[in-house]
C-alpha cells in the first residue's frame, strides 16, 4: 500500500509514519512526502480553512496512492478563551472517494502571536517576529508548541494524535460503514 502526505514537512510526514507503522491494517504501508503546491506562508483564520486546507492537500497528492494524507494547522473560533481563539491540527485522509478527518488538541496562542497571525504571518513568522526563535520554519522542527509547553509535547506528536482520530473511521469500518 503506498501512501501519500501532503507536505515535505517531516513533522507531519514522520507523524503519519509513526502512527500507521502501529496499524495492523497499515503498518506495511510505504509513505511518501509529496509537495502540495500550498502557499508557503500562510495560516488558516477558521477551522473551516483549516479542514478544506488539509483536505485539499490530500486531493492534491493522491494520484497513483491508495491513501493520500493532508495535515493542516490552523485558527478556530473558540468561545470562553482569553483571545477567542484556539490553534488545532487537521488531518484528512482521502480514499479516493471520501474524506476521513481528525482533529487533535488545541491551545491558545499567546495573544501578541495572535494578532501577528490575524495580520497575515503564519505562526513560524510570529514566533520569530517577536524574537522567540531564530528559525525560519520553526513548525518543521519541534515546533512552536515544543516552546509553549517547555518540551512536554513537540509539533510531531500533535500531528500524530490528529492521524490517529482519522484512522478512526478506516480502522471500524463496521461502524462506520
């Protein structure tokens, strides 16, 4: 079975390594990275851009896989936090036919990145921008919330948790019909 990602990205190629590598269905799997053709910088404002946008790099790199994979990290709207909203990870795996999605955990950013993501930087840029790192892509790394939690969780393993709330669905398929 070969299987497709979306991205060059080895935090999100990695993530789905780890967790099929665990699948009895598809633990034989042969996974790929494949440019998706998404904007560089750029960073989802609604769960909304955040789902189309991992879905969308699913669609883009299927062709000549069984399972193609999108992971996309974005803004959602969130009521009762201090900023109103909370930054999640999509995962999107497309059969052909139809999408299985997951989400993992969300948490808030710091309210000045924040505003630096609604202005239009991508959490990479705001990060740097306000003298945090030195990295240009810090999300190809352990990521910004390896920062924010002082290395409890690293930008892999929340990748991860979104591709194992997708498999849900193609690992009970007699559930879920």
């Amino acid at each position: 079975m070969l299987v497709h990602v979306g991205s060059k990205n080895p935090t999100k190629i990695n993530g789905v390594k780890n967790i099929l590598s665990k699948s009895d269905e598809f633990k034989d799997a042969e996974i790929v990275g494949v440019d998706a053709n998404v904007e560089e910088f750029g960073h989802p404002k609604t769960l909304e851009e955040t789902i189309t946008g991992a879905k969308e790099r699913a669609e883009k790199v299927f062709d000549g896989s069984d399972l193609s994979v999108g992971i996309e990290s974005g803004l959602a709207l969130f009521p009762e936090t201090k900023s109103g909203y909370m930054e999640t990870t999509v995962c999107a795996i497309y059969d052909g036919k139809q999408y299985h999605l997951g989400v993992a955990p969300a948490f808030e950013w710091p309210k000045s990145m924040l505003e630096l993501i609604l202005s239009g930087q991508d959490g990479s840029q705001a990060f740097k921008s306000l003298g945090l790192t030195t990295q240009q892509k810090i999300g190809a790394e352990n990521g910004i919330i390896y920062e924010l939690t002082n290395g409890k969780i690293d930008r892999t393993k929340l990748n991860e948790l979104a591709v194992i709330m997708a498999l849900i669905h193609l690992e009970n398929t007699e559930l879920y019909g």
